[in-house]
C-alpha cells in the first residue's frame, strides 16, 4: 500500500474539468482478486432464482402394478384395467411414456447461497479497483477511449438531474456516449426459450452511474439502455462485475466517490460505516514482478544462474572400452599391441600355450587317419575296461590271507 | 493497483474482449494498437503501461506512443506523431522517439514500418493499374468490336443454316444474341414451358413420346414437305429461330432428345414455342411432333392439317 494516492479531477455535466479534485479512496488500491470475484459473482446470482418442480404426482396417478414374472413381458408396472390403450402400458418408471422423471424436482432444493460477508467485501472491494484501471475497463469490452479520466467523476449537479434528454447530453459530453452506442448495436433477440419468457430481448452493459443521493438521477439514467444507477451505501457485485468479469465503466458523483474512503476505510483507518471492515491486505505490496527481479537488492543476494548443468554420467569399464582405457593408461594401448603380435609370431611357430593344443590335436587326427588307412582295429579301449583287467587279480590274493586268519 | 503484471494476470487468465483465439496454436489480439498482433504479455497494449505502435491512415504513417503518466487519461493517451513519407527518414525518426524504449518495441515498430510503407506502395500502384485498365477498357470499344466480329461471321456464313437470321433485319439479332448470352436460365424455364406443352400434343394423336415408331410414319411426310422446300426459300420465308434447346427425355420404349425451337416477338414478350421435335438416340431423323402454325385455334378456321 505504499502506492501514491493521486488526485482525482472532477468533472462538470459538459465535461469540462471543475477546479475541484478528490483524494483517490483506498478502495482503489486493494488487490484484485479476481477468483475471489468471480466466486462471489457465481454464489450470488443464485440468490434471485425462484424455486421450480416438477409436480409430485406427475407420473404416480396409476395404480398400476407389475405383472411379475412368466408373461413374456417385462416386469415393469403396468396399468391396469382394459378398454383402453393405457391399460397394460409401463407406467411408473422414469424409463416409461408417461411414468415419473429420475429424480422428480423438488421445490426444497438448495436455491439461496450463503456467503461470507468478508468474502463479500473482499470482492466488491476489488470489483470498484479494477473499475479504476482504464486497461481493465477495456478489456471488458466498454469503449472509452473518449473519456477524459479513468476513475471518472462527475459534480454533484448530476444528482439533480431529471430529464432522460439532459441525462443523454451529460454523457456525450463526457465522452461516454460510445459505450452506449455498443449497447444499441449490440441488442438482439435472445437464443432459447427466454424469449416466449418476457425475456426477449439481450443486450450488452454499460456504464454504471455511482451516486449518493437521488434526487432525479435514477429516474434520469434509468431509460437509457445499457445504463445501471446504484447508490455508494448499497454497492452491488453483479453491477459492478457483471458475468464476474472485473472492470465495469463506473461514472461517479463527487459525493459517492467522496463517501468510499468512509465507507471501505483505509489501510491505516477502519472504515466508518461499515461495521469491523478494514481494506483486504494484498499479498505482495509492491506487485510489480518483472522490476522486482531486476532490483539490486534481490540479485545481489542470488548465486550466479546454472547455464549448463553437469549432468550424471554413464560408467563405461575399461576393460571393454578402448578408448577409456587408452585414457586412463596410455601403455596399455602399447601392451596390448605388443602381444597381439606375439601372438600371431606364436601361432606359427607354436610356443604358445594355444598353438601347442593346437599342434597336438593336429598330430593326433593325423596319427587316427593313417591307422585306418592301415586298417588296424580301432576299437576304443576305455579306461574302465583297462581297470577292470587289473582288479581281478588282486581280489583273489586277499581272500587267502583272511583264512588263515580265522584258523 | 495499476501494476502491469496484475493487468496481464486477470487479461490473460479471465477475460480481455480483445482475445481472439481462431487457431489452436495462436492467440490473436484485436486491439488496433497491437504491434504485432498477437495476444502475448509483451504485445498487449493495455498490459503495458510505456507502449509504442506505428499506424497507417489514409496513407500517411503515424507513430503513437503511450505512457505511464498518461495511463489514467484514455483521451490523451496516445501521442500521435506524423512520420516521414521517406520511408529512411521515418526509421530516423522512430529511433530519435524511441530512444531509451525497450528493444522490443523499438525493433517491431521498425518492422511495422516497412510492412506499412511496402502495403501502401503496393496498393498506390494497384490503383493506378486499375485506372489504366478501365481507361484501356473504355478505349477499346470492346462491345462493338465483338458486335461488328459477330456480324462478319454471319455474313461469311460460318455458322451455316444454324442461325436463320434474315440478312436484312441486323438490328434485331444484335439485340437477340445479346438476350441469348444473358439469359441461360429462361432457356431453362423454357424446357420446363415446354414439356408442359407436350399435353397440348395429344391432340393431335401424333405425339406420343412412347409410340414412336408410329409417329416416325406419320410424321414423315410433314417432314419430307418440310426438307423439300430448298434452303435458300427457306431463308426468304423467315421466321426468326432460336437456336433449339436439347431436351433429353426416357421413356418405356427409348431415351432420346427433344429440340425445342421458340421464338418471341421483344425483350419483354414471353417465349412462344414454335416447335417441337423428338429423336431418338439410336434414329437419325428428327420427327417434328408439335408445330405452332398447326395447332388449332377455336376462334380461327384455318386447319393445315
């Protein structure tokens, strides 16, 4: 809130400056939540519905009673009697002609929505701040572009106005008469049943007369389409955010807007007429984000930022990989040239473990390969066989020995 | 309060009136002040309080500049300065303004620059095409010469017995071609007159669409008559034809196509059927099966038949 509060001109019913000008209320520097009024919005327009139902004996005025099993048709309740179509139809069911509806409507349905009164004010509180944000008011959609100051207020002389004609004249001659030109352009008939429904035709929003006393006002403004008149002490959110979109063009009188101070208080005052209410503190005091992160004092405390990060490397064995291996011992690339060719020397000259296999296996099928040229009895004589051969005699010492033993 | 982020903030995530998303890729702002066009946090013209754009009006390029001490005043919000028609200087001149601006705006207003210079050129000179062409147009005579062309093909005789125009009456084939090249959908309306028609027909007992053979028979001596009578008696005995509109018809027995001659006496008269003539897809004649001269009038005697 250490936000200036700058002077507001006002401004006379041609649209020329008075000399006078207002402090700007407090009100216009509370945050802008617009969750907050959009909530709000959503809870309180329930509160204008009026209770509809379905009637309770719709669909119940039979006496019907389900045929039960073994008729060949379903076992739905059926009408009774005969004569007539009706008899032997469902009835009932909500999956039947002419049975009840799923969930008959009932008039004690929850239509109304409580909401907390801070809520309330909160919302309203940041409704009539961005109503003081020219960038807002046009993104809504109202065109001022032709107005002289946004918020806009007009002298007190407006109060006192009674003729639609002169209340047109004031408008134009503040540059408001655009928004209202929308409006008209921006009437058509309105889709769906609405319409057999007295509620035929649509139209946009414009701009919001703010007052303080009427003494003519309303009946003034009130014929001009797109114009809605509301006094300060009973400020309405679906005025001032209507569809709980925040930024409405507000048209002030000098005694309204003199009356918001008192009414929402100040930070460093409560407000006056509003019982225990104080302006909602915003989050951030200063909620300029993009100057903050360039200010001095946050990024001399930052570290440098990480342009490039290391990230988690994959272990390789160098056992396999030849290149790590070269890396981390540069001989082993010279050791392991240097028996690759001894190997190669040792595989033709037959010093290595290997070669040596190698020959002897050779040997061996050229000794087998000669033999059965020769045609000698190749037949395998295992080891077992040769064992055999020279257990038996062996046993037969033994068994003499034991029987002298005994004798 | 009027801080710039909190306007984004609500524009971007609730409601700005200017958002348009047409495309699933692109936002586009409608906002006339917009560099670039599009819905982006440093493109928005409200959610920037120092903003600067280049606007064309009526070919003249202006540079409006917006800034913080004026935010609360839409009337005077934006400065409006003239550019220079040298499109150089214009680029001078937005350096000079802009000065100790952000890159950003600087460089897109440079850019918005040239694009505008390069439409205006651009549309200067399709202009100035188009006065050239219609002067050219006017020039030309086109119409006439396309008449007098028509003509001399006539008098060639390239088009043959087709069209039978008196050579005489030239005035009244100038006004009936140009009626022809318009009026496509009367011959339609024609082919509807003229199936109607087909009723009257049955009058005379030679018309059935179905009994062809038969009526070939009949038929046949009118059209000998007709063929007799050599060509150039034929053209001194004028009445003005139309070109036949070609109807194709399906029956039980064949399909084939009706040639529809209709004549009208001016502009504003009503088509008259003059006659009708049927051929079958696999014959070679035609059978001439309605004839206005012969139709039978109650108030009149005369009975060619």
């Amino acid at each position: 809130m250490a936000a200036s509060r700058p002077l507001v001109s006002v401004y006379n019913e041609k649209g020329q400056s008075t000399g006078n000008s207002v402090v700007l209320p407090a009100v216009f520097r509370a945050p802008i939540r617009t969750d907050i009024v959009n909530f709000v919005h959503d809870q309180m327009r329930r509160n204008k519905r009026q209770a509809r139902a379905v009637s309770d004996k719709a669909g119940e005025q039979t006496s019907a009673e389900s045929w039960g099993t073994g008729r060949a048709v379903a076992r739905i309740p059926r009408v009774r009697g005969g004569g007539t179509h009706r008899s032997g139809q469902g009835a009932f069911g909500n999956m039947c002609r002419g049975g009840r509806m799923y969930a008959p409507l009932k008039v004690w349905r929850k239509w109304h929505r409580k909401i907390n009164l801070k809520q309330r004010r909160y919302a309203l509180v940041s409704a009539i701040a961005a109503s003081g944000v020219p960038s807002l008011v046009l993104a809504k959609g109202h065109s001022i572009e032709t107005v002289p100051e946004i918020p806009l207020v007009l002298s007190d002389k407006i109060q006192d106005l009674k003729k639609t004609k002169e209340a047109v004249g004031v408008l134009r001659k503040i540059g408001a008469w655009s928004d209202i030109l929308k409006v008209y352009a921006s009437k058509h008939t309105r889709a769906g049943k609405g319409k057999m429904r007295n509620r035929r035709t649509v139209m946009k929003r414009g701009p919001v007369i703010i007052y303080d006393k009427d003494n003519g006002v309303k009946k003034a403004f009130r014929n001009i389409p797109g114009v809605s008149l509301l006094s300060v002490e009973r400020l309405n959110l679906l005025r001032l955010a209507p569809g709980g979109h925040v930024g409405r063009f507000v048209i002030w009188t000098e005694s309204a807007f003199k009356k918001l101070d008192a009414l929402y208080g100040t930070w460093s005052k409560k407000s006056q007429l509003k019982v225990d209410f104080n302006l909602p503190q915003p989050i951030m005091t200063n909620s300029d984000l993009g100057r903050l992160l360039k200010a001095f004092e946050i990024q001399s405390v930052l570290r440098a930022p990480i342009k490039r990060q290391a990230r988690r490397k994959v272990k390789k064995n160098p056992l396999k990989n030849i290149s790590l291996m070269s890396r981390l011992n540069p001989y082993a690339a010279v050791q392991k040239r240097r028996t690759l060719l001894q190997q190669l020397k040792g595989r033709r000259t037959g010093t290595t473990a290997e070669s040596k296999i190698a020959a002897r296996k050779e040997r061996t099928h050229a000794s087998l390969k000669t033999k059965r040229l020769s045609g000698v009895n190749l037949v395998k004589k295992t080891k077992k066989q040769q064992i055999g051969a020279t257990t038996t005699t062996t046993t037969t010492a033994t068994k003499t020995t034991v029987s002298t033993k005994s004798s | 309060m009027q801080h710039d982020d909190v306007i984004w903030s609500v524009l971007n995530g609730q409601f700005c009136s200017y958002k348009q998303q047409k495309s699933k890729t692109q936002i586009f702002c409608s906002n006339e002040y917009n560099l670039t066009g599009l819905c982006d946090r440093r493109s928005c013209p409200l959610a920037n309080s120092q903003y600067a754009t280049v606007r064309e009006e009526k070919g003249i390029l202006y540079l409006y500049m917006k800034v913080v001490e004026r935010s609360h005043y839409p009337k005077k919000q934006w400065e409006k300065i003239k550019l220079h028609e040298n499109y150089i200087r214009a680029l001078k001149q937005i350096n000079e303004h802009l000065i100790y601006w952000p890159r950003f705006i600087r460089h897109k207003c440079k850019q918005r620059l040239t694009k505008l210079t390069q439409y205006i050129i651009r549309t200067r000179r399709l202009i100035r095409e188009r006065r050239h062409e219609e002067k050219a147009f006017v020039a030309a005579n086109i119409d006439r010469a396309i008449e007098n062309e028509l003509l001399e093909r006539l008098k060639k005789g390239t088009y043959g017995d087709t069209y039978t125009f008196p050579v005489n009456a030239i005035s009244m084939d100038e006004e009936d071609e140009e009626v022809e090249s318009d009026e496509d959908e009367e011959e339609k309306e024609k082919e509807q007159e003229s199936e109607e028609e087909i009723e009257y027909v049955e009058d005379f007992d030679e018309s059935d669409a179905e009994d062809m053979e038969d009526m070939g028979d009949d038929m046949s001596d009118e059209e000998e008559l007709i063929k007799s009578i050599p060509s150039s008696k034929k053209r001194s005995l004028e009445i003005e034809y139309e070109p036949a509109v070609e109807i194709p018809v399906r029956g039980a027995e064949r399909a084939g196509i009706i040639y529809c001659y209709a004549t009208r006496d001016s502009v504003a008269d009503d088509w008259h059927v003059d006659k009708l003539e049927f051929k079958g897809s696999s014959q070679s004649q035609r059978f001439l099966f309605y004839d206005r001269a012969l139709r039978r009038t109650s108030s009149s005697t005369e009975k060619l038949e």
